[in-house]
C-alpha cells in the first residue's frame, strides 16, 4: 500500500535554516574549541606536502582511499572546482602514496575531488608521492578533510566509526579528527544508535550540529521505533526533501511528544582490542546494567562464543563470589 502522506506536515519549512544563511553544522559550545584548532590542523596537512617533488600523474592510475570520508558529493560545489581548475589550472597538489597491494598503481591519501576534476576534464593530476603507512594515511585524510573539507557532524562521525571498524584506537581516530575523547565518545553514540543505512539516507546534514544528532540518536535507538524508522526513510517523498529537512522530519516523526529529548548523562566507555585486532570491544557498566559492542574481523564468531557459553561463565563468577548474587 502506498504511503503518499506519511511526512505530510512533518517538516516545517521555517525550522530548516537556508543554504545561502547556515553554512556548515553550527559551531556552538565545544563545538568551538574544534574550530580553533582548524589553522594548526590545515600546517600540520601542509606539511605532508612540503619539501615534496610535485609530480603529473594520470588519474586512471590512481584509486580512492580504503575509508571514506563524506557521505555525499555536493554536485554544485563539485562543478564550481571543475570549472576554477579548468580555468585556471589545479592550485594545490594532492597527496598519494604507491597502493600497497596494486602493483604501479596509487592510493589517494587526500585530494579526491581533485582527482575526479582531472579525470572527468582528461588532465593529469598534480600529485605529491609519498610511502606512508595505513596509521599516517588516515590521520592525514582526516586532519586535511577537518582542516579544509567543512564536513558536517554526521560525516565526522561516520569516518570515525569506519576508522574504528577498521580497527584503529580512539588515539588515532582523536588525531585524525583533531578531536578529544570526549567529543569522539559522542560521535560514537551517535553511529552505534543510527544504522548507517540511515544515516547515509539522511545524507550529510549540514546545518544540523551534534547535539541534535545525539537526540536523534536516542529516539532511533528505541527498538519500538525500528519499523517506524524503516517505513519513514523507505517512502519516496522523504528522499525528494533536501538533507537538513530530511533530518527534521524523521525527528519530528519520531518525538510524537514534541517534548524535548531527554538525554540524561552519558555512560563514559571502555575500550578493549586483542593483540591481533580482530576483535574490539567498547563496554559501559552503569552498576545495573552492562553494554557491551564489539567489532572487527572475529567479533561475530567471538560474541557467539560468548553467547554460547554464558552459562558456563556465570557458574563461574558465582563460584569465584561465594555464590553471591547481589
């Protein structure tokens, strides 16, 4: 059965902040602290490329990054790059290393946009060459992409948890995103709450900042809205609205109260790694109650252990604890 009105009045075009008024997400409270940090963060990208040999190289000889970075291209900005470098040439070199795996081949560190200009324009890309290792590359795309790209909360986040996906510590991630630990837990809430099929169906958000994302985030992670959130960004007429409104109205629909979302403190997380990365695991433990995720390669196999020998390892802890219960 079709769902024609299923956002009908859901958005109010007077909450949506104009494009040509809200530029990136707002930049309130700790918000701020990120951005005095934007000149350090766009020296420290520079430095990649200083002292380097600047050299032509065919753009069908490169491939993209392993870990993305943005969730959308932005076709009208894409086009206002195309058309200033066809004009004027390419400024800015962008920085590659020699693909690990592929064999005279080159892996974008960053300067994808670049990239693409030149081979949809049939030019060489100016490039700087430079052997670094997997932990560099990520810390470079993000510090150039936090430094120069505008991205929005949503798209941050995202390339934080693919870096933890990956199997990178809060260390790296906080250095790839010139962010602090804390900042970093609270993009983590947020994707760990929001599918990623949802988010990437919202899209970048742009003028939507952090602290609307966590709310979000809350109203999506009550498993009695699961099919109300499915149905919602499955309807054609959602994907028609622009992102910010496609945000609005998912929340809106979402907070039937129209009360604002109670957030209440937030569950500091520990970390956990094997010595072989192929299980990572973050874990609350509020004294009641105790979360556990985990990722990376055997995290499946190694919860399903776990699963399967619960009893086990209760009877355990009993027995350690004198059979206390508490």
């Amino acid at each position: 059965m079709a769902r024609k009105n299923l956002l009908a009045g859901l958005v109010d075009a007077a909450e949506i902040p104009q494009a040509d008024v809200a530029p990136a997400y707002p930049m309130r409270g700790a918000s701020k602290s990120m951005v005095r940090s934007l000149d350090e963060l766009s020296k420290q990208a520079d430095k990649f490329l200083e002292g380097e040999a600047v050299v032509d190289l065919d753009p069908m000889m490169i491939d993209g990054s392993f870990v993305a970075d943005r969730l959308t291209d932005d076709r009208e900005q894409f086009e206002e790059l195309k058309a200033a470098i066809a004009e004027r040439g390419q400024d800015t070199p962008i920085l590659v290393r020699p693909h690990p795996t592929a064999s005279g081949r080159y892996q974008i560190v960053f300067g994808h946009r670049r990239a693409r200009v030149a081979r949809e324009l049939g030019r060489k890309v100016k490039a700087v060459v430079k052997a670094i290792d997997d932990r560099a590359h990520v810390i470079a795309q993000g510090q150039e992409n936090s430094a120069r790209a505008n991205l929005s909360f949503i798209e941050r986040a995202s390339f934080a948890s693919r870096l933890e996906a990956l199997g990178y510590d809060r260390g790296v991630i906080a250095s790839a995103l010139a962010a602090d630990k804390t900042a970093i837990s609270k993009m983590m809430n947020v994707t760990e709450r929001v599918p990623l099929s949802v988010i990437e169906q919202i899209g970048t958000a742009p003028a939507t900042g952090r602290d609307r994302w966590l709310e979000l985030s809350l109203l999506v992670g009550k498993a009695a809205n699961a099919d109300k959130v499915s149905d919602i960004v499955a309807d054609p007429s959602f994907a028609s609205l622009e992102s910010d409104e496609r945000f609005n109205a998912l929340f809106k629909a979402l907070n039937t109260s129209g009360q604002p979302v109670r957030k209440g403190p937030l569950k500091p997380k520990e970390s956990w790694q094997t010595s072989d990365k192929a299980v990572s695991a973050q874990y609350s433990n509020s004294g009641k109650a105790f979360e556990l995720s985990m990722k990376s390669k055997n995290a499946g196999r190694f919860g399903q252990y776990l699963a399967e020998n619960l009893d086990r390892l209760y009877a355990e802890f009993l027995a350690a604890n004198d059979g206390k219960e508490d």
